[in-house]
C-alpha cells in the first residue's frame, strides 16, 4: 500500500508491505510515485532482505565475532556466550525461507 501527502517541502510517498515501512519525501508528486512503485516492487521481489540462503546462524555468529566483538570491552565472554548458543541451540541447523511470503 502507497501513500502520497502533499508536505511543506514537496510530497511524502509512504509505502507499507510485507511488514516493511519507508517513507521519503520528493519535490513532485510523480518522483514520489515513481519511488513508491519501485520500492514495493523491489521489497516483493526480496532484493533486500539481507537473508543469504544456504547460511546457518553458526555462520552469522562466527561473523559478528569477526567483525564486531573484537572491538568489545566484553569480547570474551561473548566468544563464549555465542560459541555455547550456536553449539547447544542452533548445531549449524541451516536457516529455511521457503515458507516466508513472496
């Protein structure tokens, strides 16, 4: 669902789908609806999900741990923390989305 509101500053395209919310404001109203059919037709296709298929959470976790806890005061503990949830929890179970919407 898209709406277009005629703002102060030009018009706002609001789009809702699929549990996605954006909104971005144009100088006319045929920019904003451009942007607006665009934007639902991309969040319908998933070309931004961010969901990689044929990853585990193993993989995700292994990579915040790269990427992200080794700049942590607490690195360790959450090294360990992540290391015992993806081993006892999760076991590299890969992620599913063939049951998400399309």
């Amino acid at each position: 669902m898209a709406s277009l509101r005629k703002r102060v500053g030009g018009w706002q395209a609001e789009i809702a789908i699929l549990g996605t919310r954006e909104s971005k404001t144009f100088s006319t109203k045929a920019e904003a609806a451009a942007w607006a059919s665009e934007r639902k037709t991309e969040i319908r296709r998933g070309a931004d999900s961010g969901i990689v298929v044929g990853k585990s959470c193993g993989d995700a976790f292994d990579r915040y741990l790269e990427e992200v806890s080794i700049h942590k005061r607490g690195e360790r503990r959450e090294t360990l923390r992540l290391n015992a949830i993806g081993e006892v929890l999760i076991g590299g179970v890969k992620i599913k989305i063939s049951s998400w919407p399309t």
